[in-house]
C-alpha cells in the first residue's frame, strides 16, 4: 500500500552519481513528493534559485563543489533552507550538522532509502533529529539493560 504524505513536499535531489539520483528520485516519488534532480553543485544553485523547494538533499562528495560548500551558497540564499546531507563517509570524514550547516546528516547504507524517507518527514515536521541506529554509540551495559 503506497502511502501519500498529507502534503506532498517538493524536494531537490544533489548529486554528481546519476543511479543514486534516479534511485532516491524514484523512492520519494513513491512517497508522494515531488522530485527535481541536479547532477552538480551550481545546477542545484540555479535550480534553487528559481524553484520553491521544501527541502534540498545533497550528497557531500561532488567534484567542483561539494555538499557543505553548496549547503553555506544555499543558506546565503535562504538562510531558513532545510538541508539533508548524504555521504558515504560520514564517520570517516567526521561529518555533523554543526560542520556542514546541514539540518540532518545521513550515512549512505543499505537502509538509506528509510532513513531518507524519515528524514524529510522531521525536516519538515520539525521534529527533533534523531541519529539512525548505525550511526548511534552503544550504551554500556549496565546491570539493569544486560539482562
């Protein structure tokens, strides 16, 4: 059962893989979204500019600009942007909101379509954002939790 959201969102997808694009495109639209696709930094730049778009998801590593570079371009635009950034190398690059200026920071996985579906939802809901499990720490076990 295809689930439509109440309003659907109009959302732009960044990135320089054309398959990851076509992907992420096809799992939002399933949602209900409306999806606008740029292969590089300064094509989003042009079509933020001339779009009114809900939300803008940018992959981090894009030759020329990469996504923190275009999410500081955008927020000089529209400093109340709301900005998804993905990367494959999240941990390994210490990727966080406060260093890309990023509202939600995603780690590409095999769950990424999920996480991506949920992120635009508290994006947009302004729900507070919560890391994906594979990207939390694990607590320490305590006698109470090891049971």
């Amino acid at each position: 059962m295809k689930m439509i959201p109440r309003d659907p969102y109009r959302i732009l997808l960044v990135d320089d893989n054309r398959d990851g694009l076509l992907v992420r495109r096809a799992v939002l639209q399933e949602l209900g979204h409306m999806v606008e696709i740029a292969e590089s930094g300064d094509r989003a730049l042009l079509l933020f500019g001339t779009g009114n778009f809900d939300v803008v998801v940018t992959d981090h590593c894009m030759p020329g600009m990469n996504g923190a570079e275009l999410i500081r371009q955008l927020r000089a635009a529209n400093p109340n942007a709301r900005v998804i950034l993905l990367s494959g190398f999240v941990e390994g690059m210490g990727l966080t909101e406060e260093n890309t200026g990023a509202d939600i920071v995603l780690m590409k996985s095999a769950r990424e379509s999920t996480h991506l579906a949920r992120a635009v939802k508290r994006v947009m809901t302004g729900a507070p954002a919560r890391k994906p499990p594979s990207t939390q720490k694990a607590l320490p076990k305590t006698k109470a939790t090891a049971r």
